[in-house]
C-alpha cells in the first residue's frame, strides 16, 4: 500500500480551476517530484494537501486513511508537515522560537528536544544562529529554519515547496543534501520545485503538471533524458 494516495484532486480559486483532478501516489521512503512552470498548480496541490487549501473534489488517503476532512492541524499529528514557499517565518521571532513552533502537535519535551538537535545537526548554521531574529537571517538561513521547523513536527512524511526559490547555488546544494540525508534515515518526501533539473535528480519518481494536469510520469532520472522533458523543462 502507498503511503500517500492522492486520487482526483481539484481546487478552485472562485471560478478558476487551478487543479484539474491530479492523481498520485507516494511510497514509504520515496522522494517525489512535482514539477512544471509557474502556475501549473503544483504549490496549490501541496497546500491541498496540507489541508490549507479547500478541495473542490477528490481523495486523500495516508497510510490508509482518509484525510481530505481533516483539518490541518490534524494532518499534521498524522504526520505531515509543509515547508511553504516564501519560508514565512516569524521575522521579530528568534530562529529557536520559530522552530519550537514547528512542534506544537508533539507532545513531551524529550521528543522536542531530540528532534531539535536532529535539525541542529542537519544544519549547522541554524544551530549557530539560533538566537538571532529570524528576519536578520539570508534567505537561505531562512530556508533551513523553514525546513527545520517542518522537521519539528516529527513528520512521516516531508512537503517542501519551492526549497531552492532565490537562494545561492552553494546553499541549494546544501538543502539538497539535506533532504538526501534525511530521505536516507528513511523520510518520504514531497518535492515541488521549479529547478527541474535539480528536482529530477533528487527524486525517485516524478510528475509533471501543466495547467492544473499531470501530463508526464517516471523515475526522475529517467525524465532527465525525456524529449518532452528537456525541451519544456530543461532548456534542452
């Protein structure tokens, strides 16, 4: 069985259908890509997912159980947990302040504390800017306190919108290396990024949206050499 299934998926702004019965699924221990052009609806399809975003139709089904009721905060106990595009994290907050937000669904103080020296360890530089505002950080800093405060949550399973979005090159290669990492301890992730090329390399399965549709699937290294792929894509 799938970890996550996502079966006829549709979301409306007023009139505008922004996605048009997407389907997909997910294993235990897979990272899996949603990729294409701005407006395709792949952030849409992550916030549905997180339970931020009103369905219009469609099936939500995580380790076998429904969630598309669910609000979500539920979802997160359930495990899991978004980082958003655009980061938004609390600017006049401290960077350890905004990651114990992350753990409001956890419940003990052992297991938070254990989880945040997991993220200190997975990012250094967090770990060294802890007590600074989190408005004075880069925008990659931001990034791994974002993806940190994610983490926090103890989720099964990761959703990481737009992680690489006006950052450095050396910084997205540390992000990369990060989600890497923590695939290998055995987290699924859910990718949605629009560095194609980065995204099908780090993936194990991939889905690319136009209008709202899934309109090509596959192993990502196998779309790395897709015709459709690289000339829509990859610049190729």
């Amino acid at each position: 069985m799938p970890m996550l299934e996502v079966e006829g998926l549709r979301v409306r702004y007023g009139s505008l259908e922004a996605v048009k019965g997407v389907g997909f699924h997910i294993d235990e221990g897979q990272v899996v890509a949603l990729i294409g052009s701005n407006g395709a609806g792949k952030s849409t399809t992550l916030r549905a997912l997180a339970g931020v975003q009103p369905l219009a139709a469609g099936r939500i089904r995580f380790l076998g159980q429904e969630l598309q009721q669910l609000p979500a905060d539920q979802r997160v106990r359930r495990g899991i947990a978004l980082s958003p595009e655009g980061r938004r994290l609390f600017a006049r907050m401290t960077v350890l302040d905004n990651l114990l937000a992350g753990a409001h669904a956890v419940r003990g103080a052992a297991p938070r504390r254990e989880t945040l020296d997991e993220v200190f360890a997975l990012f250094p530089r967090v770990h060294e800017r802890r007590q600074q505002l989190a408005g004075s950080l880069s925008g990659g800093e931001q990034q791994m306190v974002a993806i940190g405060r994610a983490l926090m949550a103890r989720p099964r399973l990761l959703m990481l919108d737009e992680p690489s979005l006006g950052i450095a090159p050396k910084v997205v290669a540390e992000i990369a290396d990060a989600v890497q990492r923590l695939n290998q301890r055995g987290m699924s992730v859910l990718l949605v990024e629009q560095n194609a090329r980065l995204a099908l390399r780090l993936a194990h399965h991939a889905y690319a949206l136009e209008h709202g549709e899934v309109v090509v699937q596959g192993r990502g290294e196998a779309l790395l050499d897709d015709p459709f792929v690289r000339k829509a894509y990859l610049g190729v």
